[in-house]
C-alpha cells in the first residue's frame, strides 16, 4: 500500500488536499493508496472542505507500506509514521533538500519551485489525462491549497503553472466566487478561536542565527481582528519562547503585517528585510 502523508505538527490546505488528491489519482489508475496524517489541521482546512467524501483515510501500519511524502522534503519535519527507507516518493514546493532526494529517488523527488504543491498534483491529473474524472470536492481542494499558498494567487511565489492549474480547477468547479467564499470561510474560523488559530501556525526552526526560532504566521481577509487580539499573539508566541517573529497576511489588502517580540528583532528584520517598523502596533508593511 501507497500511504501518501506530509509533515509533523500542523498541516495546511496543501498538503491536506495534495495528499487526498494524489491518493484519488493513483485509485483511479488502480494503484492502492491512501492519504493519511497524523498532523494537525490548521485553519486553512475550512469546514465545508472537511464535510465531503473525500478525507484523510484510517491508518494500520504494515511492514509492506511506502511512503509518499508531499509538501514537504526536509526529513526532521516528515510525520511520524514515516519510515524514511520505505520512502518512494517526494513532491514538495520548497527549495532547499532537492539535490539530497536527487541522489536518492531520481525522477521521483519531484521538487520544484511553485506557490503551492497542488499545482503539481493538477499537472499530474493531466498527464494521465484524468483532469475530467476530478470529482468537484478534489478540485476545490486543490483549488483553495492553490488559493492559500500564493495569497489569492497574488504573492510573488506565484507561477503561471499556479494560474493555469487554477483555471484548470475552475472550469470543473465553475464557480467565480470561491476565492472569497474560501477565505471569508478561513475568517470566520479564525475568529471562533483565534488562540488556537495562532498556536496551529507556529514554526520552531533554526533559519538564521539573527532571527528567533520561533515564527508564527497566520492569514486574515482583514487586518482589524489582527489588531483586536495583538496580545493573544504575544500570549500563544511567548509560550514557546520570549522572542519570536509573527507574520500576518492581509488578503483584502493584500499587504503582509509583521510583528516582533522586542526592538533587537525589530532592527534585525530591517536590515533582512529592507523595511521599516512603523511602531511596535503597526509592524512592517
């Protein structure tokens, strides 16, 4: 059996609809396989895309398994039921470990640059010319990963294979008003327990030695509820340390609004960043 999994920790929409969608697409060309984590779901993974058929599948481990791993490829960070010998397959966005799957899996370390993972697992649908037996539901997943990871396809890691998968996604879904559907819905979860929201979004991670360890990262439709709960932030950020970075999204004004814990982190991210603290209430711009 294929067990296609993602990362420990907490999960978003990418790798929670890239893994049930890769899981449909090999069912479909008669290759047992299920989508399986043991990660929890972060906001992005909204209600009514987690009120359909399609849905992580029930897990007992077997000595004849292998694995897939999507939307990520640094190893420390593979959910825990991996066994990294049995691994067969990576298909991840993010740059970094692509040389070291390379040497191991060859063609299948499926690495590449884009604003979402989805995108791949679109193309691949297409390859096998399966792109009209995509049920709706694994559209809109992949549609709302697509949506999630490039910022409404606005970011700048967004590709033009993130535009034209997305299209491609439209045209079963035919539904113009999803984007702001998905992310008025993301809201609406956020507000219900903005703590958790928070603590589902924190990274513990040794990324640059003038940086914190500790990052959080949450994306809003509009910015007022970031300001209405500045010192929730702070709460659910000091519990893992006392110095740390927040990123907040603002998808309505499309801007990015960046929080940190003290004046020493302030000055470090102005240089990384080529930008300035307004003050400690407003953040980068």
């Amino acid at each position: 059996m294929l067990i296609i999994t993602s990362g420990r920790g907490n999960i978003d929409i990418d790798a929670y609809g890239g893994a049930i969608a890769y899981a449909y697409l090999l069912n479909l060309k008669g290759i047992k396989a299920k989508a399986v984590s043991t990660g929890n779901l972060n906001e992005s993974i909204t209600p009514s895309l987690l009120d359909t058929q399609y849905k992580l599948d029930n897990y007992t481990k077997s000595e004849e398994d292998k694995f897939i791993v999507v939307d990520v490829s640094y190893k420390d960070f593979f959910d825990k039921i991996v066994e990294q010998d049995k691994i067969v397959e990576i298909v991840d966005h993010h740059y970094g470990y692509e040389e070291y799957w390379k040497e191991k899996l060859g063609e299948k370390a499926i690495i590449e640059p884009l604003g979402a993972m989805a995108t791949i697992i679109v193309e691949m649908y297409e390859k096998e010319n399966l792109l009209e037996k995509m049920p709706i539901d694994i559209a809109k997943l992949l549609m709302a990963a697509i949506l999630d990871n490039t910022l409404n396809l606005k970011s700048n890691v967004t590709t033009q294979r993130d535009i034209e998968s997305f299209n491609k996604l439209q045209e079963i879904v035919k539904d113009n008003d999803f984007a702001q559907k998905y992310f008025m819905e993301c809201q609406k979860v956020i507000e219900k327990d903005f703590l958790q929201a928070i603590k589902n979004d924190i990274k513990v991670e040794d990324i640059d030695y003038s940086l914190p360890r500790v990052i959080g990262q949450l994306v809003l439709w509009d910015k007022t509820l970031l300001w209405k709960n500045k010192e929730i932030i702070k709460q659910a950020l000091n519990e893992k340390d006392d110095k740390w970075i927040m990123n907040v999204i603002c998808l309505k004004e499309g801007k990015n609004y960046i929080l940190a814990s003290d004046k020493e982190t302030e000055q470090n991210l102005e240089k990384i960043l080529e930008a300035k603290f307004e003050n400690r209430s407003n953040g980068i711009k």
